[in-house]
C-alpha cells in the first residue's frame, strides 16, 4: 500500500483525500457532498476516500485520531488538512490554491 500511496501523492494535480471510517457518522453525513465535489471538480482534482480500519499503518503516519480528516497532497507534500465534515463550498477552498 505505502509505494502506491506515495505515487498516488506524487502529483502534479491535488489529491483530496477523505480519512474515514465505516462507523463514523459525520463520514457518513459528508459523503454526499463529497461526492458532489469530485463531479463539480472533474479531472482537476484527484479525490480519494481511505478508511481508516483498512489503513492502520496509514492512520498512524500522519496521526489520524478524528474522523473525518481532510487533507490535500500535491507533489508528494502535504498542503492542508483539517478535522471534521466539510461540506462543498469548503472543500473548494481547500483545494482552490493549488489549482
């Protein structure tokens, strides 16, 4: 899993990934907006939802204890992250800098 995550971070265009997990409500609640994100966005933004449960090694690497979090990778760097359900608008916001 690590080799392909580090390619899939290593990119020119900004990857949106969603840490969730199963269980979590506000993942849940999120979802859809999550959704509506990546099909207003199209090819300019990569998103990608990784749970938690299937990820350990993952959770404990960037030190996910609240799910939902959010973070934005370009290039294999990390250029925000935030705890908590965000819903469109707010996504947008997040990745709009590296656009």
């Amino acid at each position: 899993m690590n080799g392909t995550f580090e390619e899939l971070i290593d990119s020119e265009t900004p990857v949106l990934i969603d840490f969730f997990a199963e269980w979590c409500g506000p993942c849940k609640a999120m979802s859809p907006a999550l959704h509506q994100f990546a099909e207003e966005m199209g090819d300019k933004v990569k998103v990608v939802k990784i749970d938690i449960d299937r990820n350990p090694a993952l959770q404990r690497k960037f030190n996910i204890s609240g799910v939902p979090t959010i973070m934005v990778f370009q290039k294999g760097q990390q250029k925000f992250r935030q705890s908590g359900a965000m819903m469109v608008p707010q996504l947008k916001k997040a990745v709009e800098p590296f656009l």
